[in-house]
C-alpha cells in the first residue's frame, strides 16, 4: 500500500474519533464505525494490521490494560456498602450461565467434559468488556464502587477459566483416541493418502517433484490432499474449507463474448491458490485415470493454531503421511532475513501433535521447472540413510513406494558397527525384517542398489555422507529424536535444527556444502504433547519465538486454541493487580484510620 493512502486512512480515524467526541460520544465510536466501513483483508485491511499490528499489540493494548488498573480504587470496594450484592450477582449469573449452556449441550448429546469446556468459554470476558466498562465511567454511569467490582470480576472470573481450561481441554485431546497411521503400515496394499501443506508457489514445484516421484498401483493408488495455508491477517475469522473453483456462469460468457477485448483482459485473474491446485492437477493428468486423486482444501488461520487446521484435516482423512516444507529456502541468493519464523513455529507443532507419519522437504535440487517435474525421462536419484529406529524404518517405507517409478534410482546405504553380528534386541529384528522386506520388493532390479558400511563414529558418517552428495538428487533420513547412535557421536552438539535431527541438520546445514536436497521423516506412535516428550522441539519451539512478531507469539502455538486465553488472563491479571489503587494512605484513608484510633 502507497504511505499517502495510509496515511489517509490514519487521518480519517482520527478525526474520526474527534468527531465523536463533538456528538458527546466516546472516542471509540468514530474508528469503530470506519473500521466496519472499510473492508477486511486484502489489500487495505492487510497492509493497515501490518503497519500497526505491532504498535497496538505492544503499547496501546498493555497501556489501556494498565490504565484500567489504576482506575480501579480498590479501597472503594471495601469501604463500599455494593461488594457484597455484587459479587453474588456475578457469582450467581455466571453459575446461571454455566448450568444452562450445560443443560442445552447435555439435551444435544454433547458429553458433560465439552460442556463444561464450552460453558468455561462462554463465560470469559475481554478488551470489549472492559472498553464498555470504561465509557461507563467517562459518562459518570458507575460509580467507582462498581468499577472495581467489575474489573476485579473479569480478572477472576477469566483466569479461574483459563486454568480449568488448560486441564480440562489439552490441546491434542481430541487426538488421544486416533490410531496413528504411518506409510510403513500402509505396505503397498492400499491407498496411500499424502497430506501436502503448501504455503506459497515457490515451495510447489519441489513439493510437486517429490511427490511425482511416489509409483501409484492398482493396489495401491495415490491420494493427494492438497492443503493451502494462508495466515490470518486482516480479517476477523478464520477458514477452513475444501477448495472450489469459482465459475462464470452461461449468461457471464454471453456478456463477456459481446464486449471488447480490452474489457475482456481486465476480467480478475486466476489467485495464488487457483495456480497451485492447477499445478498439482495436472500432475494427476499424467497418470492413468483412478491411480492419483486430487483433492484441494484452504485455510487461513493464525500461524498459532494453523497446525490445528492441518493435523484435524489429517484424522478426518486418515492420512498415512504429512508433508510440510522446511521454513527457509537453502538457495544462496535468498537472504536469512527473508525467512518466516512462524513457519518453524509451524512445523515444530506438526512434529509435535501430528496424528501420523511427518516429512519435512528441505529443498536444493528439485526446484525444476514444472515440465520437468513430471517428465517420466528426467531421472532422480534418492539415497536412503538407514541407521536403525522406528523414522528410518518409515523412511524406507517411503522409498518402497518409489520402487515401481521407472525415472528413479534408489540407493540404499546402511550404517552398522564394525564386527557385529546379528541383533537380538526387538529393535534390531524389525530393522532387519523392514530391510529383508524392501530388498524383497527391488530384487532383479537395476535402480535400486543396498549397501552396508561399517561406521565407528559420526565423522565417518559425515564423510560417506559427503561421498554421496554427488551422486544422488534426495536424501531420506529419519528424524530419530532422542536417539543414541555411535553413527551420529560428536553431531549433537552443533545441532542448529532439532526439527530435522541430527544427520539432517547436517545435511542441511550450509557449513556442509552439500547440494542435495533433503527429507527428514518421523514416525511417531503416540502424540509427543500426550506423553511428555518432544523437550528439545519445545525448547527450539521458545528460543524461536523470540525472534517472531507480537501478533506471531502472542499465543504459544502448543498451548492450543484455547491456551491463549490463559496467558492473556493471567497477564491481565497481573496488571490490574499491579495497577488497583490502595488509598489507604490517602486523605480518605488517613481520616478512617485516624477515626478508628479514637
């Protein structure tokens, strides 16, 4: 947006406001009416939330909070004779407002848990509220007795509401009961379901190679969930529908046919979304009919609860496998400062609370153009790391799925001890039993090759890995979180993306030089925010986050959709505490200490 037309708009809302003070209104009545006024999201919406986002969410929105506090005379309320009708009409209307949003759930065969969640919610009171309360008080309406009362029953009522909210709805309850699927079980006897989240154009084209390089079959075809992530900005309310094409009608083409050519060019062009679902169908085109579906949906949400959107998309489909790509573009003419820190935050939470198999797409080498991402003669070569573990059991899982593909050639490099023999530990027998399986599946065939190299430690594992770099276009790892290998000893420590785990930070780390492209997958059993685990994502999650926007961490993206209330009401709480005002030792005070001695 050109800064005279924001400027613009910064005046009109000024005066705005001036002119509802004139009328003997509040001087929030004229911004408030222009807001309705000018339309949300893009362009204007979106350029003014971004201009002033930061502004509003660090000083105005703290100060107003502060400035409630200290308009709150505490000692009012205890020398007032309304606290106690008070407290008891609020208590009352909100036991009131509990039991009959209770009632009405129990009557619709909601469980009582959800219930009681949404009666919590129902009962939480914000900036609105507050806002009215003081435009009340400007037109000498309340009393500075009910004031008090009022602000002290929002903080109460709000952070005894955030507290039970966190115990009583984590944020992957509604995950607890999924069976996690993963490719592994899939096994090349039923369809394959890839969950693909793409942000922007400039992520399809790798997205669309990889996902070209999977061999659909009659016994086991290939369905595509496409899933365009836009943040919310700009607008009130959140989307998350299946994608629909917007269509003229008979009667538009007859318009359109009769007009001129100039008119005929200024008709709207195709959207971002419009471009990436396009792209993606036409790889379905390339396939015989029924092996690859195609089934586009949007959202657009905040980044904090973006990965709500995806993992909820993911049990309703039962998705064997979510495909995210990595949150910086490893190209040399890309700068750092270019890179959306929310995207890692997004990415951190699918590891974290993702209900199935997880690969993130650190991209080098498969931005072809897109002919040649779906041109059967162009040929890609995928290495395989296999250390051992549940991730590089998936990963080899993945590779499976390629083997039918004509256009790759599959290396298969296994790291073992030097002088070991066979493991007895279960572990160790289903590594053996998924690579006898995927050896089964290649043998005879040319383009897949296996291989086993005795490693003592991870500098030789960084060696072999430099080796390879090459002579292949992907590399396949598993994420192995936690993992304890002599494979990767002495890696750990300069681990810069825990996202990615050790060898895949490695790989991707600029200091490599490598120009490979990589695939860093994670099969998870059970949800990590459920059993504890997950400590070094969360702590990369928190150091992130430091560096991201107030509107981007004002809401810790674990906490959920309703774990932002909780942060916000305690630290609203902790301000109108801070700010009430004790007069004890003032003029009115003095004197009733004063009378009280004598």
């Amino acid at each position: 947006m050109d800064g005279a037309y924001f400027l613009t708009i910064m005046l009109m809302a000024i005066s705005s406001s001036f002119a509802g003070q004139l009328i003997g209104q509040s001087v929030t009545l004229g911004p408030l009416f222009l807001g309705v006024i000018i339309p949300g999201g893009p362009p204007l919406g979106t350029a003014v939330v971004d201009r002033l986002d930061r502004l509003v969410s660090e000083l105005f929105l703290p100060g107003y909070l502060v400035l409630a506090g200290l308009r709150s005379n505490l000692h009012a309320v205890l020398r007032g004779v309304l606290w106690e009708a008070m407290t008891s009409f609020i208590v009352v209307s909100v036991a009131g407002k509990v039991c009959g949003v209770i009632a009405v759930c129990l009557y619709y065969k909601m469980s009582f848990r959800e219930a009681f969640v949404l009666a919590l919610i129902l009962n939480c009171r914000g900036i609105l509220e507050i806002s009215t309360l003081n435009n009340l008080k400007d037109f000498h309406e309340l009393t500075e007795e009910l004031y008090a009362i009022n602000i002290i029953g929002i903080i109460v009522v709000g952070g005894i509401s955030g507290i039970l909210l966190k115990a009583l709805y984590p944020p992957s309850a509604h995950l607890e009961s999924y069976r996690r699927r993963t490719v592994q079980a899939c096994a090349g006897t039923g369809e394959l379901r890839i969950l693909t989240c793409v942000h922007s154009e400039d992520h399809v084209p790798s997205l669309l190679t990889l996902v070209n390089t999977v061999s659909p079959t009659a016994s086991s075809p290939l369905c595509i969930y496409l899933l365009h992530l836009s943040p919310l900005v700009g607008r009130s309310h959140t989307i998350f529908a299946p994608y629909k094409k917007k269509q003229r009608s008979k009667s538009s083409f007859r318009t359109l046919s009769s007009v001129s050519a100039a008119v005929a060019k200024a008709a709207p062009a195709a959207t971002v979304t419009d471009r990436i679902v396009n792209l993606f169908i036409s790889l379905a085109r390339h396939h015989p009919a029924g092996l690859v579906a195609i089934q586009p949906f949007i959202s657009v949400s905040p980044y904090a609860t973006m990965h709500d959107d995806v993992c909820s998309l993911a049990v309703d489909k039962m998705c064997d496998l979510i495909l995210i790509p990595f949150h910086r573009s490893m190209a040399a003419d890309v700068p750092l400062e270019s890179v959306n820190p929310a995207i890692r935050s997004f990415n951190i939470d699918i590891l974290l609370y993702a209900p199935c198999s997880v690969a993130i797409l650190v991209n080098r080498s498969l931005s072809g153009s897109h002919a040649c991402a779906l041109d059967a003669r162009h040929t890609h070569r995928v290495l395989i790391l296999f250390l051992g573990g549940a991730d590089d059991r998936e990963a080899l899982a993945i590779a499976a799925h390629m083997i039918d593909n004509p256009s790759i050639k599959i290396n298969v490099l296994r790291l073992v001890p030097p002088c070991s023999g066979k493991g007895n530990s279960a572990e160790e027998e289903m590594d053996d039993e998924a690579v006898e399986e995927f050896r089964s599946r290649g043998e005879g065939l040319d383009r897949v090759e296996y291989r086993e190299e005795e490693v003592e430690e991870g500098a030789e594992t960084v060696r072999l890995m430099k080796e390879m770099d090459g002579i292949c276009d992907l590399v396949i790892v598993g994420r192995g979180e936690g993992r304890v290998s002599p494979f990767t000893s002495g890696l750990e420590i300069w681990s810069e993306y825990p996202e990615l785990g050790v060898l895949g930070d490695v790989l991707a780390s600029p200091d490599f030089g490598g120009s490979v492209s990589v695939m860093v997958v994670q099969q998870r059993s059970t949800v990590a925010g459920d059993e504890g685990g997950g400590g070094l994502l969360r702590r990369a999650g928190s150091v992130q986050g430091s560096r991201t926007t107030v509107a981007e961490t004002a809401v810790d993206p674990r906490e959920g959709k309703f774990g932002a209330s909780i942060r916000s009401w305690v630290c609203w709480g902790c301000i109108g505490v801070a700010g009430f005002r004790w007069e004890c030792f003032g003029d009115g005070g003095a004197a009733e200490i004063d009378g009280g001695r004598r």
